[in-house]
C-alpha cells in the first residue's frame, strides 16, 4: 500500500496521474478498453490528492450528486468496502459511469484544484477501481426487500433510466417487470456505445443481478406491437415509460438520398452486433462496414465521436470528421476527441456539407464541404454557423455517416394511446413535480422526456421517477390492477 494512504490533500505534490492508456496506434486495431486499471497503491494515492474542500463542485455537478469526497477519502484510506457502499448508494451504475461519463465536462471538469492549476482528481477512474474491486470482492449483491409489497409496476425500456427505476422500485418491495423492443437489456448501453468505451460483460453482469433481485424481463417485446399501452396498465398498478429517442436527424442537401450515407445508430448497432456475435446482413455485405473505405462523420457530439473511433477499428482508409463549429464549442467529451486524434482521426472544424457527391453505381464518392465562421450568439448563447460564401473544398468519403443528434418517435401513436399527452418536440410531456404523464398511473422519465442526453442524466431520472412512483402508489387504497380485474 502506498505511504500516502489516509492522507489527504497531496495535490500541490502529487500530479493527476491516470490509469495506463494503450498508445493510439495499437489500440486502433481492436475493440478493447484503452485504459488499464489502478493497482490500490495508485487508486488510494491519486484519491489522496483530493482537497476535501468545502464546496464540493465535484458533487454539485454530477447529476446524481455523488458523495465523491467521501468516497475518495475512503479509498485513500484503503476502506474500501465502505468506498464502494458509498458509491453505489447514490448510483445504481458506478462502474458504468467510471468508464463513460463525461468527467471533463462534469465532475472532474469542476474540480477545485483543476481550477486551480493542479490538475484533476481522477474521479472517474477511481470510481471504475472501486466497482470493480467489490466485484472481484463479492461485495455487490442484489437488492433483497425487507418486505414485499402486493404492487406491480411495469417499466418500458430497459436502457439506465428504465434500469435504474426498476432496481430502486424493487428495492421498495414491488414486483417489478421491464418490457424492451430490443433482444437484449441494457438499450443503448449495450447496442449503441462501442466496446473500447464500455464492454458488453459490464452491462450483462449487471442485468444478471437485477434478474437475480427478482426484476422480470422481457425482451423481444413492442409495446404497440406485443401489447397496448393500455393493456399494459390494466395489467400493472402504475407504468414507467423510460425508452431512448433513436430517431436520426435528417440532413438537407443535394444527394443526400445516395447509397452509403447512414444514420449513426445504424451503423454503430451493426458494429456492436457483429462484437456480439450476430449475424448482421448489411455488415457483411459492406454496407456498414468501414473496411478499406474513405468514411466522413458529421457531427461533433459523443455519438460522433463514437463513430470515428469505430471506423478507425475497422480499417477505414482514412476517417474524418466534419463540424460546423470549432474544438472549444464542440458538445462531445473533449477527452474523446484528444482519444479519436491519438488514433488517427481528422477534425474538420468549421465545416458543413453542402452537398453528396455520388458515383455511376449511385452510391456517394465525396462529400461537397463549406467553410464556416462563428456568428453572433443565439438564444442559448452560442455563436450561430455561418457559411462563407465562395470557400468550398471537397472530401474524399465512399461511407458518410450522419451523427446529427436523436429525435424521439410519435409515442402516442405507437403505443396506441392518442391521449399521451406530447411536447413541441414530440418528447412525453410530464409533470415536473411528479413526473406523471397526462395519463393518469403512467410516469416518463429518461430521454424520452429531456430529449437525448447523458447516461448518468437517465440514472438520476430514473430514481426520482421510482420515488415518484412509490408516492403515487403509498397513496393508493386499493391495487389498480387488482381493482381491474
């Protein structure tokens, strides 16, 4: 054990030092982890570097408001059963958040002695070595009720906030069942982030255990298609709807409609099937296949970034990426832009298509790009893109691929319910102080109602949602479903 154990505040002699990283040019060609893990001399020496200050800004920014100082002093101590029970009593997905939260852009992006010039606490490694040693300990165990409860609630969407609700509601006691279209349970945890970011044995232990708590799945089940949303809460005493928003941004420009230009999640569905073992029909014929080929993503968030980072493991000839804003207004981790460059990934910044070039087969050859300048600033307070007029240059691209963000689908009309009440933007509307749909016993929680964000910003939807819920039913004389029946 280090000498530093127990002590704290050993910033101003102690630098930020992260777990070993692969080099870039060796980690390009699998789908691995690229960080290894701290030995505990290392994890409670770089804990040991944390101020303990008073305002915890670490704390504030995490949207689950883990007990980060806490949990670090501890770990620094070599206490670390009572580390990890401190990290799992405010987040269901520790070592899930360890691996692939923004911590740049939220708790480590606050750090005090980041600010300070000191370089960060490694927040989001130390949380992954602690999960991961009560994994090895056998310290995480399933959620055992004190008692149980004669309640059901019925929760669409195994993806975090789905998850989540479902493991704090069983916890409470009731019986608890999750319906997911998708032949797995995780969402897009497990069919939408790459390998290198978040194995897929990370997610599958995890789903084991909240089976283990009593939690049913069922997976392979539409809601719309296997049952109506109104059968659903003739069934259940009250229903959680917590699905993601899968449907792509569309882009406006000529020859948009050639062959090879694809959404983001498609192409990163095919990839994490074939890692599974799937048979994938439009990988195997090339279609979603980066191999050999010249691939431009657009777009400038994490699901871009993901992307770029999968086509480089795919052998792509060459990967670039297009975005009509610069590095410092980017809305991905900046920490995976810095991973994608080491790997051998272009950024384009300031560039927008303006136009698919295609081939005599139909299908896209180059991409037509425009430079872009940063404008005034809109409503929200970034600088609005702007085309120059006359600057065009052209990108060599035989698979583009449109990483442009996620909009929901017409939940009304696809569960069959045209009284779910919908915002403007198509997402559930809710109830902000009991997240109630307009649906009387229907909660939503997750993307389907902030519209596409971060995993930890669905963990923390789904536990207020399951607090919400176990209010709702406490105040219930009579079971729904049995009064139903």
């Amino acid at each position: 054990m280090s000498s530093t154990t127990g002590k704290m505040q050993r910033f101003v002699d102690l630098g930020a030092e992260m777990p070993d990283k692969r080099a870039g040019a060796q980690r390009r060609h699998d789908f691995q982890e690229i960080h290894g893990a701290y030995d505990p001399g290392k994890a409670a020496e770089q804990s040991g570097r944390c101020s303990q200050c008073g305002v915890p800004f670490c704390q504030i920014h995490c949207p689950v408001h883990n007990n980060i100082p806490d949990w670090l002093k501890l770990t620094a101590e070599g206490r670390l059963e009572e580390a990890y029970e401190m990290s799992q009593a405010t987040n269901n997905f520790p070592e899930i958040c360890g691996r692939i939260c923004p911590q740049d852009r939220l708790c480590e992006g606050n750090c005090v002695i980041e600010k300070a010039g000191h370089g960060t606490v490694t927040i989001g490694a130390v949380e992954k070595f602690i999960t991961e040693t009560a994994w090895e300990r056998g310290w995480v165990k399933p959620v055992r009720p004190r008692r149980e409860l004669d309640r059901s609630v019925g929760v669409i969407g195994a993806g975090p906030a789905g998850l989540a609700a479902a493991e704090e509601l069983r916890r409470r006691g009731y019986r608890v069942e999750v319906y997911d279209r998708h032949d797995r349970i995780g969402g897009l945890m497990i069919y939408g982030i790459p390998n290198f970011k978040l194995e897929k044995t990370v997610v599958q232990r995890r789903t084991d255990l909240l089976a283990a708590a009593g939690i049913r799945f069922h997976a392979g089940f539409e809601v719309g298609r296997d049952s109506s949303l109104a059968e659903l809460r003739r069934r259940h005493d009250a229903i959680l709807i917590a699905c993601g928003v899968y449907r792509p941004r569309e882009l406006s420009a000529p020859g948009v409609g050639l062959a090879n230009i694809v959404p983001a999640l498609d192409y990163l569905i095919a990839s994490n099937r074939k890692g599974l073992g799937d048979s994938v029909p439009d990988f195997d014929s090339g279609r979603l296949d980066a191999s050999g080929r010249n691939v431009v993503v657009i777009g400038g968030g994490d699901t871009a970034m993901d992307c770029v980072r999968t086509a480089v493991r795919q052998g792509a000839r060459s990967v670039k990426c297009l975005y009509r804003r610069d590095r410092a207004n980017m809305p991905g981790s900046r920490q995976e832009v810095r991973h994608a460059e080491e790997e051998g990934v272009e950024f384009l910044w300031l560039s927008a298509p303006e136009a698919f070039i295609g081939g005599p087969d139909g299908a896209v050859r180059s991409v037509r790009a425009q430079h872009i300048h940063l404008g005034v600033p809109d409503a929200g307070g970034r600088q609005t893109p702007r085309p120059i007029e006359g600057q065009h240059f052209m990108v060599p691209g035989d698979l583009v691929i449109k990483a442009l963000g996620f909009d929901p689908e017409d939940m009304a009309a696809a569960m069959g319910e045209p009284d779910l009440a919908l915002s403007r933007w198509g997402t559930i509307k809710i109830d902000r102080k009991t997240m109630m749909t307009s649906l009387p016993g229907v909660f939503a929680a997750g993307d389907i109602v902030r519209g596409a964000s971060l995993v930890v910003w669905a963990i923390r939807d789904g536990r207020d949602a399951a607090e919400n819920v176990h209010r709702y039913l406490a105040a219930q004389s009579t079971p729904r479903a049995a009064a139903a029946e």
